[in-house]
C-alpha cells in the first residue's frame, strides 16, 4: 500500500487537468500572441480560464493574472506593489509565520530602503488583530497576511484583518498569500477588502508551475519579468497555455464539490487525530477543534510533535511502510535551521526537530489515514527505545 500525506507539498494531477493539458500540448498548441486560427484557439483558452477562476472568486476575468506558481505570484504581489507605491510611503507590515516566498520578498525591499513590521502570533499561531491595528501607520502602503499556514493549518482572519486596513488606511495595499487555503477554505476577495491573492497550481491537483494572481482592478503593480509585454504588460512572456487550462480545470473540479470535499477533510482530520489520541508523547500543533479555535483550522494540514523522536527519522520510518509525509515545509526542508513557524507559536526547544506534517487532500481515504495512525502506534514506541539505548 502507498500511501500519500504530503499534499500541502504537491498533489497529484486530477483526470479533468490532465484532459485539459493533454488537448492544448497535443490539438491547440498555438501561441495565443500569434494572428492566426490556432493563435486565437489558444488565446481563447486562456480568456476562459481566466473566466473560469473568476467566477469561482466572484472577480472580473481581467483580475486574473497567470504565473508560473505561489512563489512568482507573491514577488510580484509583494515588490510589484511595494515599488509601484513607494511614493505614498516605504512602510510594509507581515507576520512571522509566513512561506519563504513572501519573507525573501520583504528581506528584498529592506534591502532596498523599506522597512518591514513583523507581526507575531498566539500559540495556535494566529495574529492578533490589535497588534496589526497597532502597527498601521500612514505611510503603510502593504500588509501581506498568509490565509493558511503551510506548517500547522492555522486560519487567519483574513475578511477582519482586510477591513481593519482599509479603515485605518484606505490606500494601503493588502495581499494575502492563499497558496494553502485556496479551494480548501473560500475567500471572497472583494468582500474581504483584498487587492492581490496568490495562488499555486500544483497544491490544487494541476500540474506545477502554474499558478495565478488576483489583482484588484485600479492596483498598481510594476512588473518584475519583462519582455513582450503579455497580460497587459504586468507579467511578460508567452503564456503557459497547457498549464492554464489545466489549472482552471482543477480548480473547476474542487469547486463543483467544493462543500462536500472541506466537510470530508474536516471529518478525516478528525478521526486521524482521535485514533492517535492515546499515543504517549504525541502533540497536535495548532488550532483543535474546541469552540474557540474551531474555525481557525484548516481542514487538510495535522502538525504533529513527537517527543523523543526526530523527525527524519519518523520520516523514513513511515516511509518504509509506504506511508509519505513531510518534516516540516518541502520548501524549506533542506535547511538545518529550525522552523519560524514553530518558534514563534513558542513550541519548546526539545520538539522544534521532532514534528513532522500530515497533509490530506480529497483522494485520501480513511483506510488509509487508519493504517497511517496503526503505524505510528507501531513505530513510535519502537524508535522511542532505540533513541534511548
């Protein structure tokens, strides 16, 4: 049996995404910038992916700007916006916890004359909305908040963090990275004051290397890729077609049945985590499902801390058992330094290199989330005794 936990990673293609590529590597494959039939077949799948994506966020076709995945989408959110405002002010607010992609991001505008404000968060590794009310300034021209964390499943208040800014602050900008929440948990980007939302394909059951950005018509962004000018100059370079289609024809398939898949995710995560319940020394980072936190919590992501054990090892003891599962996030997993988002939840010293990360997606099964908790009874008690001898 093989079993994958590593969705928050990367996720397997769906059937309708792949169909989707199939058609425009193999029929379609015009360049959609070219003036002929095949050029507008192309440029014609493209406009409908972007209608698609549009109306699953309730936004205008031209809103939606394609990348190349979550990563470009934050750079150009965040120093596309950030430089394109400079003159209004050079004061830019995020948290702690965020994905290298939006902290590399800012480290790059300090370097560049800004300043940055960091926000911290509770043990459940959530904001505080007084700090961030606290920390608004007039000169603010950007606030970039994550929707979900990547490591623990924590839930920001996005739709109250969007209306405290522009109540303090109406020009300032606000992204949000939805890289982890997109079609796991909805956002409304109007409704929720939101300028720029970036969003990956291969975490939605496309192909990687695709991925989208939200932009609020009237934003002001500069672009940093440049070249023929493509998608009204914000993002130069022909087009992925294949990858657009497919990744509107995923996010097409999580919407149809969007209720009824976060209510399964909801109902596995569950289960998964009473069947390890009894484990000796075994704790769930992040929001529970208790009254106040219940709706703080992604449906998808279980951080797991296990004493005495250290992740790796846990790690490759599962997967010797055909069960794969991540040591904290893939895009920082190679580095020996401890994760800041565990340090600012003020996880203890001891587990900071004992946590690894389950994450589910709308194939997973309960046979097989049962036979992942039977095996972690099995080896954790196992790896404890060899540890101490």
């Amino acid at each position: 049996m093989e079993i994958y936990l590593d969705n928050s990673a990367t996720t397997k293609v769906c059937e309708q995404a792949a169909g989707a590529a199939l058609e425009l590597m193999t029929n379609k494959y015009g360049n959609p910038s070219s003036l002929h039939t095949m050029g507008f077949e192309a440029e014609k799948a493209v406009r409908d992916s972007a209608e698609t994506l549009a109306g699953i966020l309730k936004c205008k076709r031209d809103e939606i700007i394609f990348t190349s995945g979550g990563s470009e989408s934050d750079n150009l959110a965040i120093i596309g916006g950030a430089t394109a405002n400079k003159r209004k002010g050079r004061h830019l607010i995020t948290t702690k916890i965020e994905h290298p992609a939006v902290l590399q991001a800012f480290k790059y505008l300090e370097e560049q004359g800004f300043e940055t404000s960091y926000l911290g968060t509770d043990e459940n590794g959530i904001i505080s909305l007084k700090e961030l009310e606290n920390t608004i300034r007039e000169d603010t021209i950007l606030v970039s908040i994550m929707h979900v964390n990547n490591e623990i499943g924590s839930v920001q208040p996005i739709e109250e963090a969007g209306n405290l800014i522009k109540l303090k602050n109406p020009g300032c900008l606000f992204h949000v990275d939805d890289v982890q929440g997109f079609s796991k948990l909805k956002l409304n980007p109007g409704k929720m004051k939101i300028d720029l939302m970036s969003v990956s394909g291969h975490k939605i059951h496309a192909p990687k290397g695709t991925g989208f950005l939200f932009v609020k018509k009237g934003v002001k962004l500069n672009p940093i890729i440049f070249g023929g000018g493509q998608q009204g100059g914000v993002r130069s370079g022909t087009e992925n077609v294949p990858g657009i289609a497919a990744l509107a024809a995923a996010a097409d398939f999580l919407d149809k049945n969007a209720d009824t898949h976060i209510k399964d995710l909801y109902e596995n995560r569950e289960f998964f985590i009473s069947q390890i319940s009894d484990i000796e020394g075994i704790k769930v980072n992040g929001p529970d499902s208790s009254e106040t936190t219940k709706d703080c919590r992604a449906p998808h992501i279980i951080s797991l801390s296990v004493r005495d054990v250290r992740a790796e090892v846990l790690l490759h003891a599962l997967e010797e058992k055909g069960i794969y599962v991540s040591a904290g996030s893939a895009c920082s997993s190679h580095k020996r330094t401890p994760s800041a988002t565990l340090m600012a939840i003020g996880l203890e010293k001891e587990l900071l290199e004992s946590t690894v990360r389950l994450s589910m997606s709308v194939y997973t099964t309960r046979q097989e989330l049962e036979y992942t908790a039977e095996a972690l009874k099995e080896l954790i008690p196992a790896l404890r005794r060899f540890v101490r001898k």
